[in-house]
C-alpha cells in the first residue's frame, strides 16, 4: 500500500507527474515487463511495480529521500505513530527481488529513469517494506475521502484523480471486479493490507495476509465488501 502514499507524496511536490506515469488499468500483472513495451515504455499506472519505480525515482529527486517522504506523508493522519521501514524485510527482498531489478534497467535503457538504478532500488525497496497499524493507515489516507476546501495534503482535483486511479487501477487485475462487488476507490498491498476510500465518509483497512491469484488480501476483500454492504457505502 505503500504505493499510494509515495504517489501522493510525489503530487504534493509535482502535480503533473502523471506525465510521467499513466492512469490507465492493465490485466496483465503488476511486475509486467510485456505491458510496459506495449505502451512505448510508459508504465501504465503508478500502482504497477514499474509505474511505482518511476514513482519513487520522481520523489527521491523532489526530496533527496523517497521512504522518509513516504513515511511523513502517512504520519500526517496519525502524529506520533510509529511508522518505519523494516531493513530486515527491505533486505530480504533486495536480494531477491531480480523482477524489479530487470524492470529498473528496461526503464532506464528507454530514459524513464533520472537516477541511479543503484541508488532507486534500495528506495523502493525499503519503501515497500514501511511498517504501520491498518488504524494508521486508515487515518492516513482520510485525506482521499475529503470533500471540504481545507485539503492540507492534496488539492481537490488532485484528490479525485488519484480516487479514479484507485478505483481502476489500485486492485490490479481485479479492479473491475472490486468496482462490481464494492464499489469504493482501494489499494491493496503484498503484505496482506486492503485500503478502501469512501468520498465525502471515511476510510477502511483491513489486514489479512493470504493473497489470492491477482495479489490481494482474499479475507481483506471479503472484509471489505461486508463492511461496505452494513455501511451503504458505494461511490455508486
């Protein structure tokens, strides 16, 4: 889930960096090397992994430090929670992570890159490893369910483009089905976490770590979906 906050920390910095990343949803896998050159090597959105490597790459050049970026950005809704990376789980997947290694030199063989790919890698990958509680989560994202004037972290347009992408994008290949059964804005996480936005209410994380075949938390979706059948919540 760390992907939607590094984005949002990135369009707190530069709100036209969806030049350099697309919004578009894709069904062919969030580590797709095939779906890149099909779109002329643009990612197709910043929740993929190779759109999120641009992500993190844009923000390290903005900041000088896209995890502590990230991290600040989530401890916005929560002062004084703890928030860290984990170098023990960013370590276990740097050393074995060849996917995104691959996707980090494609995106720079074709100049989508502006650092290092020594210096991008060791960023995403403690990135990904960010620690937080789902009630810390949950508070940091009630910015994307904001419908008054006072937004702190984001502007109002920028707020309902990155809701849009989320609702098409924020599941993977599952996004159409989770607009279908649910009907909120999510973004779902490796480690088992489900983010849903409810516009103009809430928001809601759950925490379960068995994924299913398109990577996301199979109980957290359940969960969700049940919650936001109680609730009445549908942005439709």
């Amino acid at each position: 889930m760390s992907k939607l906050f590094a984005l949002c920390a990135l369009l707190r910095h530069d709100p036209d960096a969806w030049t350099d990343v697309g919004w578009g949803p894709t069904d062919a896998g969030y580590g797709s090397v095939a779906d890149l050159e099909r779109n002329h090597w643009r990612p197709r959105n910043p929740f993929v992994n190779p759109g999120a490597l641009v992500v993190t790459d844009r923000l390290l050049t903005h900041t000088g430090d896209a995890v502590n970026a990230t991290i600040e950005l989530i401890r916005c809704g929560h002062p004084g929670a703890p928030v860290y990376s984990d170098p023990l789980v960013a370590q276990s997947e740097m050393v074995a992570d060849h996917r995104n290694s691959a996707i980090a030199h494609v995106l720079a063989e074709h100049g989508r890159l502006i650092n290092d790919i020594d210096r991008i890698l060791p960023q995403y990958f403690a990135q990904c490893a960010i620690t937080a509680s789902v009630q810390t989560i949950a508070r940091a994202g009630l910015f994307l369910a904001d419908r008054t004037a006072g937004h702190v972290v984001l502007d109002a347009a920028t707020v309902r483009r990155v809701n849009a992408v989320l609702l098409t994008s924020g599941m993977y290949g599952a996004a159409g089905d989770i607009a279908y059964r649910i009907g909120l804005p999510a973004k779902s996480g490796i480690g088992g976490g489900v983010l849903a936005v409810m516009p103009g209410r809430g928001t809601v994380c759950v925490w379960s770590p068995p994924l299913d075949g398109d990577g996301n938390s199979a109980g957290g979706v359940t969960a969700i979906e049940e919650f936001a059948r109680l609730a009445g919540w549908s942005v439709f």
